[in-house]
C-alpha cells in the first residue's frame, strides 16, 4: 500500500503566500458585480463555465429586469434562458435560477439564506457556489470557493494532490488559517487570471514563485538574486 506524500508546505509558506498576494492585489474583491445577495447567487450560478466578464456584461441588463427572487418566476423558462444566453449551458442555469427562486420564496420569505446547510439546498447550488455567497456578501468563512483557478494554483503551489473540488477544499481547510479562508480564494483567483493563466503560467512575474513548486521548477531564481 502507497503511503500518501505530505505536502511540502509549511504554515509560513502559506502565510507567505497570502502576504505577497495581498500586496499585489490590495483590492481583491469578488470579480462579479452584484448589489445585494440574490444578484450574487445568481451571478455565480451564470459563472460556471463562462467567464467574469462575460457574465458581468449579462447581469448588467439582467439585474435591471429582474429585481426579485418573484421576477424570475413570472417570466417563462423560454425567456430567462434568452436573456442569459450568452453565458452559456443557459437552459439548465435557468432551472437553476428558478427553482433556487422558488425555494427562496417558500421557505426564506424571499430572502437569500445566509447559512452552508440551507444554500445548498436550492437547486443548482454546490459548496462553491455557496461559498461564495457566504464570503463575498455576507462575510462569513464556513469554507474556501474552489473555482476552476482555485483547482488549478493550488496543485501547481504543491498544497493538494487531489483534482476533486471537494476533496481540494478540505485539503486547504487543514492548512489554510481560517482567517484568511475568505482572501485565500479571492486571492489566488486574482492571480490566476492575470499571471498564472491556464496553459501559460508567466511564471517570470510572478510573486509566488519561490513557493510554488511549478515556478520553482520552471522558473528558478538565479544565485545572487534576491526576492
């Protein structure tokens, strides 16, 4: 039977880490544009598999018409998939969308639920998705958000082997301080986007790299030089 391989990384390396992140991105809100919680929910729902940007030039049209949880119940299923469209897989994120608006109705009074347990009741709903919420608009850290770059950084960082969100999630809960739970995600995304991008990590530039195991491998410091 293999023994599972501990991960390299110590406490201060992910303290480090985050440090150095936070440095680079001072202002590492949440990329998608929303004003209350419901706007969040949603946008995060329209985010799988289609990107920030795209979803925020949606949602720009898309809050205006619908203000409520009720107002994506009164239009048919045929028209919300049209307004949101262009985010793609449209027809099953507008199952989502209504069906999560029907149980915010009848169960919250119309409220988006600010607890793990209820938001992943509602349809279309994972731990992603609710961390998100949970982080970015009601300030709670009950979990980490781990996206597409989330997966991505923190197997080429060396803090997981595992490629499962899930599994990923509980792997950085053990190592990440939960204080930084909320910024830890934030900020790795950040990063993800704009220097370590999918299939060209600009490792030359990047302020992590003497931690992460990628950029140590594929782009060491030279003797002499300093951080």
């Amino acid at each position: 039977m293999k023994r599972a391989r501990k991960m390299s990384k110590t406490p201060e390396d992910i303290d480090e880490v985050v440090r150095r992140l936070k440095k680079a991105y001072p202002d590492h809100r949440v990329a998608l544009d929303h004003g209350n919680a419901l706007e969040l929910l949603v946008a995060t729902i329209l985010s799988a598999q289609c990107t920030d940007v795209r979803v925020n030039q949606v949602t720009r049209e898309l809050f205006k018409k619908y203000k409520s949880a009720a107002d994506y119940l009164k239009v048919t299923q045929e028209e919300l998939e049209n307004d949101i469209r262009p985010t793609g897989f449209f027809r099953n994120k507008a199952r989502s969308i209504r069906g999560a608006c029907e149980v915010i109705i009848n169960r919250h009074g119309g409220e988006v639920p600010d607890t793990m347990e209820e938001l992943v009741k509602l349809p279309g709903v994972g731990r992603k998705t609710a961390n998100c919420v949970l982080a970015n608009f009601f300030g709670k850290a009950e979990g980490i958000v781990v996206d597409t770059h989330v997966l991505r950084l923190t197997k080429l960082i060396g803090l997981t082997k595992n490629k499962d969100a899930v599994k990923v999630e509980q792997d950085l809960m053990k190592i990440v301080p939960k204080k930084d739970w909320i910024d830890f995600s934030n900020l790795l995304i950040h990063n993800g986007r704009k220097v370590c991008k999918a299939g060209r990590p600009d490792c030359e530039i990047c302020v992590i790299r003497e931690i992460c195991d990628w950029g140590k491998k594929c782009c060491p410091r030279k003797p002499g030089t300093s951080r």
